[in-house]
C-alpha cells in the first residue's frame, strides 16, 4: 500500500469515526454503562475510551507533522481491596495505543498501592511528588501550553521542575494534616533513547530523589496554597550530561469553580549536554472547572542561554453527553534563538472522545 492509499485509509476510518461520534451525540441522554464490579471489600472498574482530533495551524517554522488527523484509544483498569485492618491494597494500570505529545496526559502506567491512614505508599512507573504536588498554571482541554501542539511545532512550557516522570520508582505521600502534605520519591533509574548510536545522546539518570510539599489555607471565601519541589540526580558519564539539579515554587488560589495557579520553574543544566544552559520559567493561569464544561487561559515565559519562548493558550473541555467529551485549545507559540531569530506560530487543536 503506498502512502497515498494509507493516507486516504486513515482518512476514511477518521471521517467514520466522527460520523459514530455526531450519531451518539443525536441520541437521547441515557445512564452510561459503567465497567464496574463491587463484591466483599473489592471494587474494579475500568474506562476504555476511542478519540479522533484534527488540528489547523499557520506558522513558517518547520512542521514536525504534516498530517492533521489523529485517532487514539486508551484503557485504564483500577482494582482496589478494602482490608479489615482499613487499609486499601490496589493495582491501576493505564495503557494508551499512541502515547500523547501533552505531558498532562500521558498514560502507559502501572503501580501497585496501599493508603490508609498514614497516607499512601506506591511502587511502580508513576508520576512523582514533584509533578503531582506542584502547584502551577492551571490546564484544561489537551493541556494548552504544555499539549498537544507540539505534535507539530514548538516546545511546550515546563510547569514544574524537571522529574522523573514514569520511571520505575518508590513513592511515598503523606495524608493531609493541619494543612501540610509531602511527598518523598526514589528512581534507581531514569533512561530515555538508549538506542541512541552515541552515548551523549541517551538519558542515564541514576538515585533519582524527588521531594515535594503543599500547604492550604482557608483565606475567607478562598483557599490559598503554596508548593515547593526539588529533584535530584546522577547523570552517567557515558552520556556527558549534566546532573538533575532542579526545583520549583508555586501558589495557588481557589473559590468554587475558578482557580488562579502560578509558579517559578528552575532546571539548570538538568540532564543537559550544555553547559550554563540556565533554564527557567515563569508560568501563570486561571481556570473555571465547572460540572459540565471546563475553561482555562494560561501562559509561560520559558528563558534560556540560547533560546527563549512564550507560549500563551487557551483550552476548553464540556461534557456533551454521559459518553461523548468535547476538548479544544488554541496555542500561540513565539520563539527566538540565536542562529533563527524570532520565529511564531498558531495551532489549533479539536477532539471528540467516547468514554465507556
């Protein structure tokens, strides 16, 4: 099959799929089924989900993706036992047939747990305290600033400090109390592109440590927090990279449903083969998470030695039936660098999701 056919294939599933979509979307609002099974202290559930997203742009920056249609399916399975003892044993595993560009989304996870009163204990490949505990503009849609569009151009903005994202890790998060929370985080390694031909072009982070703490407080009708993190690495020398060496503040305030989120961002030379690369950011956003649809604006100023970006975006996420999700954003990218000076970008990105 040569590659018009394929593209005409993929065209032809893309456009059958939205015509399943628009049909259910005409049909009348009934309970969904839900994938669940409660029995004796157990409880599972799973959520399977089918998405189709189109994207436009107009930009003169080279295109990563020159091909504006994407389907994608995902699955997540959450098991969970109740013991006499009240302490809760569970399994999720999330599983994603493309792995999304949006950070905010990524999925191909698999943790076991146990929570109780002391907090909560996790082994496995899962987020760390210093994402999960972050406070920072807020996103909504296919993650705006820190989404999808950079399927095509662009970076997207960094939000918190530099972490170790899915690697294989220990993880330990207190229960909330007097306002306080922490977490603590160990990876024995972090490793991306090992196979890479050179050596430099591989990540080999070793005793990975990620620390992350919140505070809350009821400020007359709104409630304010701050947050801070830090992560900690050893780059193997085989690779020539710097060390992780990377922290971020944040605050954030809350009434009903708007939130304001902010943060300063440092990562160094984190895992960097440039040396007083001295990357950082400032980040800002509000958000409005209502039962049905959600809205956020958001923007970021991310400021190098050797490049500079501002990404400003706005995302919108509704609930059109008990099954179909709508998301949306609308990304301006603008960049300079030394050797391309200042360089701008427009993308606009639509998803419709069925969820089961």
């Amino acid at each position: 099959m040569n590659p018009y056919e394929i593209k005409q294939m993929k065209g032809i599933f893309t456009v059958t799929l939205w015509l399943i979509l628009m049909t259910l979307l005409m049909t009348p609002s009934a309970e969904a089924k839900q994938l669940k099974y409660q029995k004796n202290g157990v409880e599972a559930w799973a959520r399977i989900t089918v998405a189709s997203q189109i994207a436009a742009w107009n930009t003169q920056m080279v295109l990563r993706d020159k091909d504006p249609w994407r389907n994608d399916a995902s699955l997540r399975v959450n098991v969970e036992w109740l013991s006499l003892n009240a302490l809760i044993y569970g399994l999720r595993v999330e599983y994603d047939a493309k792995p999304r560009t949006a950070e905010a989304l990524q999925r191909d996870e698999i943790y076991a747990y146990v929570a109780g009163d002391f907090g909560r204990v996790e082994i496995g490949e899962q987020d760390g305290p210093a994402d999960r505990l972050a406070y920072r503009a807020p996103i909504i849609g296919l993650g705006q600033i820190r989404g999808d569009f950079t399927r095509y151009v662009g970076r997207q903005a960094l939000l918190s400090a530099y972490d170790t994202r899915d690697a294989t890790k220990l993880i330990y998060l207190s229960a909330p109390s007097n306002g306080w929370r922490y977490g603590l985080s160990y990876a024995p390694k972090l490793t991306s592109k090992l196979d890479a031909v050179r050596a430099r072009d591989r990540t080999i982070q070793r005793n990975a440590i990620e620390i992350g703490t919140q505070y809350q407080k009821d400020l007359g009708n709104w409630i304010g927090g701050l947050s801070g993190t830090y992560v900690t690495a050893n780059a193997d020398p085989i690779t020539e990279r710097a060390d992780i060496s990377s922290w971020s503040f944040g605050g954030e305030m809350r009434r009903d449903h708007l939130v304001l989120g902010a943060a300063y961002v440092w990562r160094g030379d984190s895992n960097r083969r440039t040396r007083d690369y001295n990357q950082r950011e400032i980040n800002i956003g509000v958000s409005w998470r209502g039962p049905k649809w959600r809205a956020a604006l958001s923007t970021s100023r991310t400021t190098s030695s050797s490049r500079d970006y501002k990404v400003i975006g706005i995302g919108i996420s509704m609930k059109v039936t008990r099954w179909i999700n709508w998301r949306t954003d609308l990304v301006q990218y603008d960049e300079t660098t030394l050797s391309r000076g200042s360089q701008q970008a427009t993308v606009l990105l639509s998803e419709l999701e069925l969820r089961i």
